[in-house]
C-alpha cells in the first residue's frame, strides 16, 4: 500500500492530476494507518488506474471497523477527491483523443453511463422537438427540460429524461416554462437547426432566456437570476452536436477536465467563450460526418456525450429514474395508469389509454381497439371502466 499511495510521484501528471493528487494527500494523512492494512495487488502505473484502485479501496476493502469517528469525514472527503480526479483523467483524453479513439472510449463506457439509455432518450428528444415547446404536452416537455416525473411511465420512457443534466431542483425554471414556454420558444428560435451556432447566435439565445427571468419579480423587486444549467439543458436538447449539458455539481469536474477557469452558476459568458470554445478544439469535434450509421448516430450527438468523460462505477447505471419507477410499477399491486392518474400532472386522453394499453397482461384483442376506447375516454368515460367493459363482453 506504501508504493501505491506514492506511485503518483513517479508519473507525468498534468497540472489538474497534480493538484488531485496533492489534494489526496490530505486526507490519506488523516486514515493512513488504516489504508496501510489493507493488502493491495495491483499497482496501476498510470494516475486514472491509481483513483479508481483506491476508490475501490475506500469503498470496498477498508475495514470500517477500525475507523473512529472523527476519521469517516476524511475518507469521504478522499473518496470525492479521487472520483474527481479519476474524471479529470479521462477529461484529458477527450482533449487529445481523435474521433477514433473518442467513439471507442464512448463505446467502452456504455454499460457504466447507460449509453443506449441516453441515447434513446436523445431519439426521443429529436421527434418531439419539430414541436414548439408551447404546443408540446407537459410531459413532452418535461422530457425536454429534463425533470423526470411518475408520470413518464416506463413502458413509454424506457429512459431517464435526467441523463446529462437534470432540472428538477429549479423550480423557477419549471414555474416559468410551464407558465410561458412561448418565451422559452423564442429564446431557442435564435439556435438554428443545423451548422455552427455563431456567438451572435448565443448571445441572442442568452438575451432572450435572461428577459424571461428578469420580468419575473415575485418578491424580488430586480426579478430572477437566470439558471445556466437550465439553459444548457434546453440548448443541448436542440443541438446535441454544439453544446454541453450541465448541472452546478458538474460546473467544477468539467472546469478541471477541461483546464479552464472554473466559472459560476450564472456565467453565461465564460461556458461559451472557455467551455464551448474548448470543445471546439477537439480533434474529434472537428471529424466530418461519418459514413458506419452507428458512428453517425454518435457524431450527431458529439458535443453532448462529453458528459461520458466523467468516472462512473459500476453501479451509476442503475440509478436511472426510468428502472426505479419500472421496478416500482412491476412491484406494485395497482397498475400504473390509476395512479398515474392521481399524479399532479394531467395527462392527455391519448397518453390515459396509450399508458393503460402498454401494461403487461393487456390482451392484444384490447390492444387493437385504441381508438374506440380513446373515444369512450374523450366522451367523459374512464379508461378503467371502458377496458373492463371490453375485457367483459370480448374476454
């Protein structure tokens, strides 16, 4: 354990690994007798082999106990600054790597980031988004803002609106949307559909978005500051190829990655001219449309899949909205039309029946009658009764 909690010395570390390392050694001191007794085998040569050794170290092999106390802050403290740093590592890679090398590591990381989740889920946003978000339905554009609710039932959603960023901490953002996505349309009328977004388009994007805020004064005499990650939420929605998504607890690991300025929750300004200006430099960001479908499929949507840079274990996949509420329905006695009936969100007539008739068990004889039963649910009916009705007189 002496040579590997030292081996970083030894390698060509960049200035952000260096800085991850130095940062380690701070909390390694405080629980360094405790590291040392656990017996180590591999010793990577590399700085990402040697985070994600002792993460699994710090997550799996120490003997919590032999921890006092006041030691289990340090530890998860370390355990925060290697899975940065591990990210930071593998953000390096997406500086230099050429297209190649860039779809290959993507592909390596599709069963850990859920890749063909996200994917779907980027399908999705790609037929719905021919619509203006006003004439969208509300869990349309959910989907599109990124807030998952029980209402995207899993038999519809087989993703998690969330993956890249999820909005569903900014409550203005969604009060405001909800209230007047004509606005929203307008500020994303300045984002053109194919080509390079200029900065003259950006700003125009930017200008619009921060009006919506700034008319908004509930209590707040100045109106509301405008949420950056919201935005590059919506703005990555449109354009996959030219902008990354964010939250604020990724402001940081993207920042070091990149090695960039870090900039606040609010910069609109430096995630276009240092993040997005960055991006731009990639070899990869530049490659010409490739002709393998899969490969085209990933290059459309190149700017956005960054966010598969970051580290993620084993079990990250698996935190998907879209398999908890599965496994919740599956597990469930009542079936999830009826309660996705009492839910907040009120669904169309056509998502009612489309959601009703997607439930395992419905018979293929039901199936085929959508839309006499959407007429009976339109006339007032519930979609309960007239599929028990059906189920009496055709079962």
């Amino acid at each position: 354990m002496r040579k590997l909690l030292s081996s970083p010395v030894k390698m060509a570390l960049s200035d952000a690994e260096n800085a991850s390392y130095q940062n380690s050694l701070k909390y390694i001191t405080e629980i360094s007798l405790n590291l040392i007794a656990v017996k180590v085998e591999n010793r990577p040569e590399d700085f990402l082999g040697w985070c994600k050794e002792l993460i699994d170290v710090c997550r799996n092999r120490i003997n919590m106990a032999l921890l006092e106390e006041h030691q289990l802050p340090s530890l998860k403290k370390l355990e925060q600054v290697l899975v940065l740093g591990a990210s930071v590592s593998q953000f390096k890679m997406a500086r230099i790597a050429p297209w190649p090398i860039f779809t290959l590591f993507v592909e390596q990381q599709a069963t850990l980031h859920a890749l063909e989740e996200r994917l779907a889920l980027l399908d999705y946003i790609e037929r719905i988004k021919v619509k203006p978000l006003k004439e969208m339905t509300e869990v349309e554009r959910l989907a599109f803002s990124g807030k998952h609710t029980s209402q995207h039932c899993h038999t519809q959603y087989n993703f998690d609106v969330e993956w890249f960023a999820s909005t569903k901490g900014a409550k203005v953002f969604h009060t405001l949307l909800a209230q007047q996505p004509e606005s929203f349309d307008l500020a994303l009328s300045h984002i053109p559909d194919t080509g390079d977004v200029t900065p003259k388009q950006y700003q125009q994007f930017v200008d619009s978005y921060k009006k919506i805020f700034n008319d908004y004064t509930v209590d707040k005499e100045a109106g509301e500051k405008a949420p950056l990650a919201a935005a590059t939420r919506l703005l990555a929605m449109k354009r996959p190829d030219q902008f990354i998504a964010l939250t604020n607890a990724k402001i940081d690991v993207f920042c070091q990655g990149l090695s960039i300025a870090k900039f606040n929750a609010f910069d609109f300004e430096n995630y276009w001219q240092d993040m997005i200006g960055t991006l731009r430099t990639f070899a990869w960001w530049h490659q010409d449309a490739p002709e393998d479908e899969r490969e085209l499929k990933l290059w459309k949507v190149r700017a956005i899949l960054v966010d598969l840079f970051m580290f993620a274990d084993e079990d990250f996949a698996f935190t998907s909205n879209y398999l908890r509420i599965r496994d919740k329905k599956l597990n469930s006695v009542e079936s999830s039309y009826k309660s996705g009936r009492r839910g907040r969100i009120k669904l169309t007539a056509e998502e009612v029946v489309d959601q009703a008739l997607a439930e395992e068990g419905v018979p293929e004889y039901i199936q085929t009658k959508r839309d006499t039963i959407l007429k009976q649910v339109k006339a007032g009916k519930s979609v309960e009764h007239v599929i028990g009705l059906m189920r009496a007189i055709f079962g």
